[in-house]
C-alpha cells in the first residue's frame, strides 16, 4: 500500500551540545526542547475510532518515530523489556521501574524498528551511556544517555516536549504505542509488530473520585477506547497539536499492569511529562558540567524499594 509521505525532514541531528549552547547562549528557557523537526511524522499514522481493545490496532511501520524499544542486548527474541520516547539525539525518556536494576552495559535501545523479533531496515540500536532515574522514587520516570547519537531519518525523530506545568483540557485524545501484551492473563500475548492505543486524558479532579488521591506529577487516563499493558512500561503517551506536532504527554507508569480487565473500574495513571520539563532541563546542564548524579539517582540501583 502507497504511503503519503510529506517532504523529506532534515536529517541532520540537533545534538545535545548545541542545545544546551542554545539554552545558555541565547538566555531563551528551554529552546532545546523544539529541535527543528520535533514532533513531525514523515510517515502519517492511521488515527480512527477502531483502537477499542486492550491491544489497539497495528501501527503503520514508521509513523511512531520517536518510540523506542528497550533491549538487554543488540539482538532481538526475549530481550524486549520496556518502552521509551526519543527526545533527542542522545536521550530516551522512559519509566524508572524498568532501569533501576539493569546496567548500561546490557541495556540497547532501538529506534525505527517496527517488528520486535526482527530487524528492520530503518533501524538503529544504541547502548546506553548512563541510566539517570529521579531522585523521587514516587516519580516512575528516567532518562536514558545514549552512548552516541541517533540519526534522525523518516522514521526516527524525536517527540515534542510539552510546555513546563502545562495542563491538558479534559477529554483530550492521546495515543500510546507499545509492544505489551494484548491479552492481559497471557505473557505470550506480545504482538511483533508496534500496536497503537488511542486514550482520553481524565483531568486531575475528576480521576480523584477513582484515585482518591492523585499527585500533580500524575496524568491519568481512560480505559473505555483501550489501554496500554504489561511490556508496555516506559512507551510514550503523545497528543497531536492542531498544527501536527505530536507532544510527549505521559510516560506509561506501572500501574498499566492493570491492563484493561472490567474488574478494575480504575483510570491509567502515566507520569506527567509537563511537570518533569524543569528536571530535564536541569538534568541536561548537569550532565554537560559532568555532575548528572547531582540531579539523578543512576541505575543500577538495588537499594530501592518500587514496589508500591
């Protein structure tokens, strides 16, 4: 089937030296967060009203570029263990569940790959440099260094990140991408190729009635057009400006272990991407002065208790 493609972006990356130069130099907050090309899909993908199940619908190969998969090693098979977003040229942001016991030197990432049992011709897979968790254990996010930088092609581009503290307006339609599982009771229910889930954002005072309490770094999400699920931690949750850019709003959370089983009358909880802008900020000028650990909790760390 023909593909409309839009015109080629440039290929060319925005590193993560010349954007912290641009943050120090021009005294502009967070200019690194719009590289040219951020956000935008060369490849569209299909957006309906079909994604109503658990699993949601296959995506079209390429048009997530900034959806990373987290591997144990370069190859492929069993290896596959949790989700990520590209948000640069060097850096994925993920959950903290599924970096905290692993270390760099068996920890890839994979970027432009569509199918997770083979590789695919638009793919690229990097080692990691350092795993950089928050210091907040309660905040299930973490920032993966690459060991070098990626390519940015059609189908590896970095999402947008989205305004420091922004809100989004209830009901808004957002999409997660992931290869969890699509039945929730079967581990061997993992799809090869990425599958999209179309969600709605639940604002904060209406998810207290399911929640009870739900902290401001918390998005939540509704479980009625389907949901992310077990492998899927760490995937990216992005919402689409009427522009066309796609915004990084959540980082799936491990309560997505609920999957979307009708016993539990509960939303999908993500981390908040607008309230962590700041710490990554703050993580990107620490790392260039060479004093991330200021600022992370680097993994491996066996210390720590995420079980709750």
């Amino acid at each position: 089937m023909a593909r409309n493609r839009q015109a080629p972006l440039d290929p060319r990356p925005l590193t993560a030296t010349v954007l912290l130069a641009i943050v120090f130099g021009a005294g502009t907050a967070h200019c690194w967060l719009n590289p040219e090309g951020c956000g935008r899909t060369a490849i569209p993908p299909k957006l309906d009203a079909e994604d109503r199940v658990v699993g949601g619908q296959e995506a079209v190969p390429g048009s997530w570029p900034w959806h990373a998969g987290l591997h144990s090693s370069p190859y492929f098979e069993s290896n596959y263990f949790c989700g990520g977003a590209l948000i640069s040229d060097r850096h994925v942001l993920t959950a903290a569940h599924c970096v905290e016991f692993r270390t760099p030197e068996n920890f890839y990432v994979h970027v432009g790959s569509h199918n997770r049992k083979s590789r695919d011709d638009t793919e690229q897979y990097l080692p990691a440099e350092h795993l950089c968790m928050h210091v907040d254990e309660n905040k299930d996010i973490a920032i993966v260094k690459l060991s070098r930088s990626v390519n940015f092609t059609d189908t590896v581009r970095p999402a947008c990140l989205p305004e420091a503290d922004s809100e989004l307006p209830d009901n808004t339609t957002l999409y997660s991408t992931g290869w969890g599982q699509t039945d929730e009771l079967d581990p061997s229910s993992k799809p090869e190729g990425l599958k999209q889930v179309m969600t709605k954002s639940i604002a904060n005072d209406r998810c207290v009635r399911k929640f009870h309490e739900v902290p401001d770094y918390l998005l939540c999400g509704s479980y009625e057009d389907g949901t992310p699920c077990q492998g899927d931690s760490g995937g990216p949750l992005v919402r689409k400006a009427d522009d066309g850019t796609w915004f990084l709003e959540g980082i799936v959370h491990k309560g997505g272990k609920l999957c979307a089983s009708l016993r539990h009358f509960r939303a999908m909880r993500y981390m908040k991407v607008s309230h962590f802008v700041d710490w990554v900020d703050e993580y990107l000028r620490a790392d260039a002065e060479g004093r991330a650990e200021e600022v992370c909790d680097m993994a491996p760390n066996f210390q720590k208790d995420r079980s709750t």
